[in-house]
C-alpha cells in the first residue's frame, strides 16, 4: 500500500509504504518525506506484554487528497485509523461508472451510521475514495466528526491477529465441552423460545493460553449439529475464511434431519462476491444421535485472508437454521443478542447496494418520457429495501386485465444474483401482459405486504378476484391482509417440488392412490372421504405434511379451485415466466435494463400483432347457428377458437331433463356413448342464468359445450349479455376504460386514454406502412378523424 500526503504550502509529503524516496506529486518536489510502516485492518503485530508495536507509526489522519492504490488499501486505512481513534467501520454504498459499469467510488463509514440496528446511532462519520484515470484511488470527501462516544485511544477493536493454529489431536472434548451456541429459551429465565431462534454470540477467542484448534477431518464426531456449525466457524475463522450453512437432507420415513453441509461463504454465484468454491464440511446423524463428519473437502479456489473478523448479527446461515426448525414459516423479525437480551430488528435486503443508484436512474429517465410511470422503494430506517415498478403501460392494462394476477417469484427456483419477481396478468389474447415489476429484499410477512399495498395503490386500487402465487406462509399472510377477498392458488411449481420431495418415500401404490383423489375426484364429499380413507390405509395420520396440504386444499385441489375464476390458466401446469430466459434472477446488473426493455417491447410488439389480426381478419365459421356469428363477431381469434370448439363438441352429447319446478329446469347433458362423461345444468328462465357442474365458465368466463347443448334444446339462439365478458372481446380496451372512469383520479383517466389512444395510432401505422396504398388510406382517416376532433 503506498499513501501520500503532501503539505502543498510547504512542499512536504508523507509516504505510507516504507519507501524513503523523495517522490514527484502534480509535477512539483515534496521534499523530507517521512516514512510510516502501516498495516491493514485488524491485522496488528503482536508482541509479548500484548501492546501493538510502533503505536506512533500509526497517528497519521485521513484528508481530502490522500492517494491509495485500491479501495482496499483504502479500507484498510481507515480502519487502523478507526482502531486507533476508538470506533469501528463498515463498507458503505459504492458507484459505478454510467459507462461500464465498473465502480468510480465507494464510501467507508462509521459502524453506527445508519439505523439499521438499535445499536446504531446514524453516525455520520466516512471517507469517500473516488478512482482516479490513473487507477488510483483518492480520498474526495470526509467526515471525521461522530455522534456518539468514541472507546479509548489504542483500544483493539477488531481481534488480534492469530497465527494458524496447529492440527491437534483428534479428541476434540476439551473443545465441544463448552457450548457457544445457545436459544433463547436457554438464555432468560429458562424459558421455552418459540421461534427455536439460535444466538450466534461468540465467546471472545485469542491470548496466548489460548487451545489451538483441531482441523476438521472426516470420522469426527459431535453431540449435537450445532456443536458442529459452531466449531467449523471457529475453524473457517482461524484459517481466514466464512461459512454459511448449505444443503440440508431429510428422511425419507419421518422427514428428520439427517445429515447438513456447512459451506465456504464463496459457494455458488448468486452473489457477484461467491465464485464457487468448493470449500465444505457434511456431518450425518448417526442412530445414537450424535453427529460425524462423513464428507469434507479443504481446498478453496480463493485466497484466505489472515484472519476472518466475527459480526454478531444474524447471518443468513443463521436464518436457515431458524427456517428449518419452524418449517420455514417463520414470520417475526430476526433478531441479535447484545449483552443477552434480544433486539427486534429488520431482516437484511437480498438487493445489493450497487442495484438502487442504477435503478433510481432508469426510473427518473422513464418518468419523464412515460407521465404514467410509477416507481416506489421500501425505506427501513434509512435504508433502501425492496423496491417496485410499472409503466403506464402496465398501469393501463391492469384496468383492463387486474381480475387474476400472478406474482412470479421463480427466482428462488435456483440461486439467483437479484431478487427479480414480476406481476402478470393475462389479456384478451390470453398472453400474458407485464402488470409491474419488483425487487423483493426479503421473503418477510412484511416484505410482501408492502408489495401488495403499493401494487394496489399504482393500480388505483384494482382488486384482483384471484392470486397465483407461491405457498410460503409470508405470502399467504400478506395477501390475506391487503386483499382479504381474493382467491390464493398456489403456484405449481411449489406443489410439485414438495410432492417430489415428500412422495418419493412413499409406495408406489400410495402415489397412484393419491393422485387419483386429487384429479379425478367430481365432489368435495367425494375428496374427503377418499382422502382420509387412502391416510388410514397407509398409516399416514401424523405425517406433518399431508396434514399441511389438506388444511389448504381449497388453494391447490383443481375441484376446489374450478369454481373460482383464473382467466383459464391450467390447474396443475407452470406457468411460464413473463420474460422467460432474457430477464432473471440470475441477469447482472450492468445487462438487466437493456435486456428487460427488450423483453418487454418484444411481448407487447407480439400483443400489438394479435390485436392487428382480431381486429382485421375473419374466423370461419363451421356452423350456420346465429350463436357462432355473434361470438365471431365479438370475440379475439383465440377466445373465438375455445368458444368454437365447445360449441363443435355439443353436438356429440345428449340432453335430458331431469327436474322441472316452476321457471327453474335441469338436465342431465352426457357423451354419447360415454356414461361417465356426463354434468348436470340447471337454467333458470327468470333470468336466463345458467350453471354447469363442470364450471369452466366460473373458471374460464367462457361457456361449456353442455350449457351450448342445453340452449340449444330450449332454442336459446344468442348468448345472453351475462355470459360475455368483456375482457374477451375484441375492444376489450375501450369498453373496460369507459367502466373506469368512476373509480381512478382524472390524471389516472388521462394517462389511461394516452396509452389507449397510443396503442391504437401504433396500430394504423403497422398496417399503413404495409404497402403506399395503405398508407394513403390510413394517413386520409387519421386527417378525416382530427378533423372530427378540432
């Protein structure tokens, strides 16, 4: 590290890398150079009485010029500094360059800056180094005064430096004999923690009668898992290096734990900071309870630093344990012991800092192009968290479309770099539209119902009838409180992935069995008592998870689902992500914006193209009935098609009357030549309101072939109005706008018929720049229409 400082009134400098040279500043000569040796933070020389040698080498204080040849060297200035002046420090926000992205500065700052932490008293004490042409890296902006009391001069506040330890025997008792891992229950009074949260706080390591510890090896033996986290962090810590808590297993007869892999902080690369390494610890549980290490491997592909400096706080290692122990339904803040008592405080955002100057910027850019644009970030005590956006665009069509919405988190299918989920609903078409887009700092109870407040408050209050979204109880939680009318259908994908893990232990009998309850049963009472006879048979009463599934299988059973309206999307099948592979969770930052802005264009140019073709091209008809010319005529091509196709297969099934009373008929509508094929319609001639047992009008707001073939026997030869939804036809549009006028603020109305009146003029422009005779007749309406209207 080589830090210069000059004094330019009288030409002096101060060289900080042990060269004594006379050394060339801006050009001039900074004569008399003094020479300090400096050392990076918390690595302090050690010597017998334990004082830090050469104490006067490290008086030197940071200003504004101050030259570094990293942002590290920088750091680690400061924090000798730090060390030395009585505080402790932390990485602030960093910034990038608006050309490559790479970072132009970053901000170290006092430990108590923000308010994160009850512990933290907004300090506003930093140093900000900007980076140089050269590549160096130079102090631009500083603070040296705290808000708070600062420790005492020469006071250690990061460890001291400790030598690698040597391999010691393989008997670890003196070591596991004193446990450092504690809950809470255990902590005050005895008493039982509900939340099973584990205190992480260390007890202090270091002095020189200090036991060297073991290294890990493979047949080592704990009493418990967390004896083995706790010593394998003591271990990564004396050799220089994290450990976060990675894949868990599970029994496949009674769902146990049964065997943990501790990891390198740096496996995997969902964090631009991990870079896969392959560094682990597994322990299994062994039938006498205890834990061994059966699988170990010490090789990093990274540098270990000196020594790792212990954070108290909830790490998210930490977070999974709790997860684990709860069934990952935990809900309340996590919290840290300071001085054993617990205190309240927000989960940590899964964003990364460099993500929110990024995304603020973009934001402003499209407001002012876009006077629809909406954009909202989440402030926790200072701090940026989770952040939400949509265009006007997106605004727009959630007046037309905001009935059923899917709140795509896919992200966490695999390990991801952002926190990137969307809400989607489906148009006219039935393609999916873009109905806002999020980052998601943490899977909170909290976290979601702050999405959805805001998502309600952009969308002027939308309510949707139903929710596709994931099954953690977080999400349940929150769409029970900000939409406490609709209908939440778990997503597939979830359902699947616990069928496949909880399942595989099962007979294959037990499979088959269960799958037929679930898809082939036609009543409630049909599923209930199949259900509990196929638990009985198999001696299943008390497996945790079916009794899960059957407590909520009004949110996942297609029989209890066909009932509700979903705009048709399929029970049982994935839906697909709105931008597929092009945007995801694993998209970097410098390549998001560019490729979402592509992806979104790219669907609604495929939108604009559907609409070209509703609107300008004829289906064929395949029968002469007056009730498939009205829907041809009112109907999108794809709506047509599914309406068309109902009607077609009405005439293979029979009708039978089977109860009259008053003005109120049913029937019994059958395949022919199929007995099991058969549903019960019951018409009211009050009203004409019909229903089907079948329910896909509930489900899909299009009528089923067997109410078709029931007007067709009473001569019913329109639909009536009821039946025709206007978010199926052609001008879908127009006539939801016109119904919005009464619930959204003139400003909203505006921007509503910006967008309705824009899409419409990109419209005349696809098809009037097809050929030159096109285009005359489309530029003669357009003259025509603004005649009209001046």
């Amino acid at each position: 590290m080589k830090i210069i400082f000059c004094d330019f009134s009288s030409d002096h400098f101060l060289s900080l890398n042990g060269d004594s040279s006379d050394t060339n500043l801006n050009g001039g000569e900074c004569m008399n150079p003094m020479v300090v040796n400096a050392f990076p933070v918390g690595i302090v020389h050690v010597i017998n009485s334990g004082n830090v040698e050469s104490e006067g080498d490290l008086r030197m204080e940071p200003s504004v010029g101050l030259e570094f040849n990293s942002s590290d060297e920088a750091r680690d200035f400061y924090g000798l500094y730090a060390m030395r002046v009585g505080f402790k420090i932390r990485t602030g926000q960093l910034y990038r360059s608006r050309r490559d992205g790479s970072v132009s500065s970053r901000r170290f700052v006092c430990s108590k800056e923000g308010f994160q932490l009850n512990s933290r008293t907004g300090c506003p004490a930093f140093i900000r180094v900007q980076r140089r042409d050269s590549g160096k890296w130079v102090i631009d902006q500083i603070q040296k005064d705290h808000n708070h009391e600062l420790g005492l001069e020469g006071e250690n506040n990061s460890p001291v430096l400790q030598q690698k330890p040597p391999v010691a025997p393989k008997s670890l008792v003196e070591v596991l004999r004193r446990p450092k891992v504690k809950l809470l229950g255990q902590i005050e009074n005895g008493g039982s923690s509900p939340s099973g949260i584990i205190n992480f706080k260390r007890q202090k390591r270091g002095g020189d009668g200090r036991q060297p510890l073991p290294e890990p090896y493979t047949g080592l033996e704990f009493n418990t898992a967390n004896e083995a986290y706790e010593y394998y962090q003591s271990y990564a810590e004396s050799v220089g290096f994290r450990v976060r808590i990675g894949q868990l297993f599970r029994s496949k007869n009674d769902g146990s734990i049964t065997s943990r892999r501790f990891v390198c902080s740096k496996e995997g690369f969902q964090h631009p900071s991990r870079v896969g390494c392959g560094a682990f610890m597994r322990i299994k549980k062994k039938d006498s309870g205890s834990w061994m290490v059966d699988r170990l491997n010490k090789d990093h592909n990274h540098d270990l630093g000196e020594q790792t400096v212990y954070v108290n706080k909830f790490s998210t290692a930490s977070k999974k344990f709790i997860e684990e122990e709860t069934n990952g339904m935990v809900s309340m803040d996590l919290g840290e012991m300071n001085t054993g008592k617990l205190i309240k405080r927000s989960r940590e955002s899964k964003i990364g800092t460099d993500w929110y100057p990024v995304l603020l910027e973009y934001f402003q850019t499209r407001q002012a192009e876009d006077t629809g644009f909406f954009y909202s970030v989440e402030v926790d005590n200072g701090s940026c968290r989770s952040v939400f956006w949509a265009d006007g665009r997106s605004r727009y069509s959630c007046s037309q479309f905001g009935d059923v919405v899917i709140l795509d988190t896919s992200y966490r299918k695999s390990n991801y770099v952002v926190p990137f989920a969307t809400f989607v609903g489906v148009n006219h078409h039935k393609q999916p539209v873009l109905l806002g887009s999020a980052l998601i700092a943490n899977e909170s109870k909290e976290c979601f119902t702050w999405l959805f407040q805001t998502w309600f408050k952009a969308m002027s209050c939308c309510r949707p009838k139903s929710i596709i979204a994931d099954q953690d109880m977080a999400i349940q939680q929150a769409i029970t409180e900000v939409f406490p009318g609709a209908h939440h259908r778990f997503s597939s994908w979830q359902i699947r992935a616990k069928e496949r893990e909880n399942l595989r232990s099962m007979p294959i009998e037990f499979r088959y069995e269960y799958e037929k309850c679930i898809y082939e049963s036609q009543t409630t009472v049909e599923f209930n008592t199949t259900w509990n006879s196929l638990v009985s048979k198999y001696n299943l009463k008390g497996n945790a998870w079916l009794q899960q599934m059957y407590d909520k299988r009004e949110s996942w059973v297609p029989l209890y689902l066909r009932g509700k309206f979903f705009a048709g999307i399929p029970i049982g099948e994935t839906v697909e992500s709105f931008f597929g592979t092009q945007v995801n969770g694993q998209t970097p930052l410098r390549e998001f914006i560019p490729r979402y802005e592509q992806g979104l264009e790219q669907c609604r140019e495929d939108e604009r193209k559907e609409d070209f073709n509703s609107f300008n091209l004829q289906s064929f008809s395949q029968t002469k009935e007056a009730i498939e010319e009205q829907c041809r005529r009112l109907y999108t091509f794809t709506i047509f098609k599914i309406f068309q196709d109902e009607l077609l297969q009405s005439y293979s099934y029979i009708g039978i009357k089977t109860y009259e009373e008053g003005t109120i008929c049913r029937y019994l509508v059958r395949r022919s030549g199929n007995e099991n094929d058969k549903h019960a319609v019951t018409f009211s001639a009050v009203n004409l309101s019909v229903n089907c047992s079948c329910q896909m009008f509930e489900f899909e707001g299009v009528l089923c072939r067997h109410v078709l073939k029931v007007f067709k026997l009473l001569n019913i030869r329109e639909l009536p109005s009821q039946y025709i939804l206007p978010r199926w036809l052609r001008n879908a549009e127009y006539r939801i706008l016109c119904g919005a006028e009464s619930r959204v603020s003139s400003q909203e109305l505006k921007a509503f018929m910006i967008w309705s009146l824009r899409e419409t003029a990109c419209k005349y422009v696809e098809c009037g720049t097809t050929s030159v005779e096109k285009y005359k007749l489309a530029y003669e309406i357009m003259r025509e229409g603004g005649k009209r209207l001046y």
